[in-house]
C-alpha cells in the first residue's frame, strides 16, 4: 500500500488525479487575471513616476513663485495651481488603478475558493471582475486627462519666441 487514501466530506474516495486536473484548470484560469495584475502594476509604475516628476515641478515653482513679483509671479502662480491640478488627477487615478487591482486580486481568491469548497459564486467572481474593469477603465481615463492638462499647460510663451526672433535676426546681420 502507497500510503493513506484520500476521504472527501462524505466518506468516498477523493480521486486525487481528478483533483491535480482541477487545481490546473483553477491556475489556468486565474493565469488571465494574473497578467492583468502585471500590467496594471506597471501602468501603477508609470503613475508613480509620473506624480514623482509633478511633485518636483511644484518644489521648484515654490522659491521661484517666493522671489518673483508682478506678471512673472502671476504666471507661476497659475503653473502651481496646475500642477497641483495635475497631482489630484494623479493621485486618483492610481487609486482608481489600485481598487481595480484590489478586485482582480479578489477574482483569484475566489476562483480557488469556489473551487476548493464547491461554493457557487460564479455572480460574485463577474461582478467583481466587471468592477475591476471599471475601475481600471476610469483610472486609464482620469489618467488621460491629466496628460491632456499637462499637454495644454506646457505652452511657450509668446515673448520667449518673439525674443528668440530677435536673437536670429541679430545675427543674421553680422
């Protein structure tokens, strides 16, 4: 004898090669939403990195703003509400990101528990897959205006191009 049978709940034997069939059928399907986690962590990288950059900006305006009077300390005024603008929508979208990433987490989890304990929450699992499709959709989507924000901020002024003209035409003279 090889060792110990394997008993399920009500006493009959548990065939434990259709067992090993059914935790890998399990894997392959939280495989899907595993790759989904690596790829809403690496738009999560994306975020960070991106908000780390935005916080900097609005460092650097800080002592700029301090020592500037009239026209030039409005402008940077108006930059610094921007970027903090920007940090808002940032910063919701990575938490938007994260929830969605929280109830893929959450899809795995139960894809293994229903399975392990027969319990019937296929409802639940798409429920929460659905929630975590939203969520992700609205995290892409407030990210998407932040980087419209930045795009439309990021303007050279008029004067700093006029003043470039005069630079060429001077030395055009020479």
């Amino acid at each position: 004898m090889l060792g110990p049978v394997p008993l399920g709940r009500d006493g009959h034997v548990i065939d434990t090669t259709d067992s090993a069939t059914a935790i890998a059928r399990i894997i392959q399907l939280a495989v899907a939403p595993v790759f989904l986690l690596a790829g809403v962590g690496a738009f999560l990288n994306v975020c960070a990195s991106r908000l780390a950059r935005i916080v900097d900006r609005g460092r650097a305006l800080e002592p700029m703003i301090l020592a500037s009077r009239g026209d030039e300390h409005d402008r940077l005024i108006r930059e610094l509400r921007i970027v903090d603008r920007r940090m808002r929508l940032v910063s919701t979208a990575i938490t938007a990101t994260v929830a969605s990433a929280v109830l893929v987490c959450a899809v795995v989890v139960l894809l293994f528990a229903a399975s392990l304990t027969n319990l019937h929450v296929g409802t639940a699992i798409a429920l929460l897959f659905i929630g975590s499709m939203v969520t992700l959709a609205a995290g892409l989507s407030i990210f998407l205006i932040e980087t419209r924000v930045a795009a439309r901020a990021i303007r050279v002024r008029k004067t700093l191009l006029a003043h470039e003209v005069e630079v060429d035409e001077a030395a055009g003279d020479e």
